[in-house]
C-alpha cells in the first residue's frame, strides 16, 4: 500500500512540474510542438566580373607649330621662305588600345621672298593617318607612332601660282593625358608630296612639321 502511494505521489510530482515549466516554454516558443528556429537563407553572391575598357573613344583636337620645307625640286615653291608657321584640326577615334584613326586639316602659312610679289604663300593639307601606340599600359604618358596619306596643296596670296599634289606623312609623338577628359600632344612628322602646278608640270617637294596641342575627349 506504501509503495502505491508512493508511485502516485511520484507520478503527481512530475506532472505539476511539466506543467509549471508549460508557461515558460510557451512564451519563448510560441508552436505547441517541438521545432527550430531557421536563421535567414544563405545569399549567393556571384563572382564579380573584371569590367574591360573599350577604346572606342572620340576626340578632336587643335595644334600649333612649325612648318619647315626640306627637299624638293625646283618649282612655284622654289621662292617662298624656308620656315613658316602651322595651324593644325583634327579629330580621331581610338579604336583600341593600340590603334587609333584621325583626320586632319593642316595649313602653313610662309612668306614669299619673291621681291616683285612679297605676298604670302599657304600650304595646306588633308590627311588620314595610323598612331601606333608603344605602350598602352602607359595610361598617362603614351609615346607613338604615325603614318598616313594625304592630299597637299599650294598657293600665293596674290596670284593664281599654285600646285596640288598626293602624299604620304609619317612621325612619331606623344600623348599626356591630364585627365579622362583632357589631353595634350606634341608630334614631329615628315611630308613628303609629289605635286602638279598651274603648268601641269611634276616635282616633289617635302616638308616637316613640328607641333603641340590640346585634345578634348568627345
């Protein structure tokens, strides 16, 4: 008889304690069933992919500078002064890091040293030419070089003396680029025509111009 009141007041014990423990369970676990809390699904962040430049940038630009005659045959030309001065417009398209295409308008302005005219005479040029760039890596401070064609003309101020003729250039130069935006030039290059004058006859005349400028990123 001991020994069944015992096992009752046991079993009595531990049902009062479940149920004591009930209300604190139930406030930190609202479910009335066992469960897990799940922490927020793991995010998958995808590799970050290296971003290449396109070179396909365009500009345009202006030049200053000098213009000197170097060889040549006896011709029109044959009186205007050795030296002149040069103004220079181009525009170009950097189609990758190695290449770019530019045009380009070029006039010389040089004095006549005929004594019986003392006029100006102008040389001018259209050109397409190929810069190389040496190095691309060199983002700030790019060395080149450039080869091209073009068609070259002649005239003085006030006679009808002139001559039209089809060239090839070539030089070499650098770029710095001060900014994204803004960048400035200077070239050395070498023009070397083959020309026709009012009188229809031929001669070769060259001429090397030095120059340095500004360019705008468009």
């Amino acid at each position: 008889m001991k020994t069944g009141t015992s096992i009752a007041l046991a079993a009595l014990l531990l049902t009062s304690g479940t149920f004591a423990t009930a209300p604190s369970a139930s406030a930190s676990h609202p479910a009335a069933f066992p469960h897990k809390h799940a922490g927020p699904a793991p995010r998958r962040v995808a590799p970050r992919r290296t971003v290449h430049r396109l070179y396909t940038d365009a500009y345009g630009g202006i030049n200053v500078g000098a213009s000197f005659l170097a060889g040549g045959t006896v011709s029109t030309l044959g009186t205007i002064n050795q030296s002149g001065l040069m103004l220079e417009a181009l525009s170009g398209w950097r189609m990758n890091p190695w290449v770019a295409l530019e045009i380009t308008g070029l006039l010389g302005f040089h004095a006549d040293e005929d004594p019986t005219t003392q006029d100006m005479a102008v040389l001018a040029a259209g050109c397409l030419n190929a810069k190389m760039y040496l190095n691309p890596k060199w983002q700030r401070f790019e060395p080149y070089i450039l080869a091209g064609v073009g068609i070259y003309g002649a005239a003085t101020e006030s006679n009808d003396t002139g001559a039209l003729g089809i060239g090839v250039q070539g030089g070499a130069g650098v770029d710095v680029r001060l900014n994204p935006a803004v960048t400035i030039s200077a070239d050395a290059t070498y023009r070397g025509a083959l020309w026709e004058d009012e009188n229809l006859t031929n001669f070769f005349q060259s001429f090397v111009t030095f120059s340095a400028g500004l360019k705008l990123q468009l």
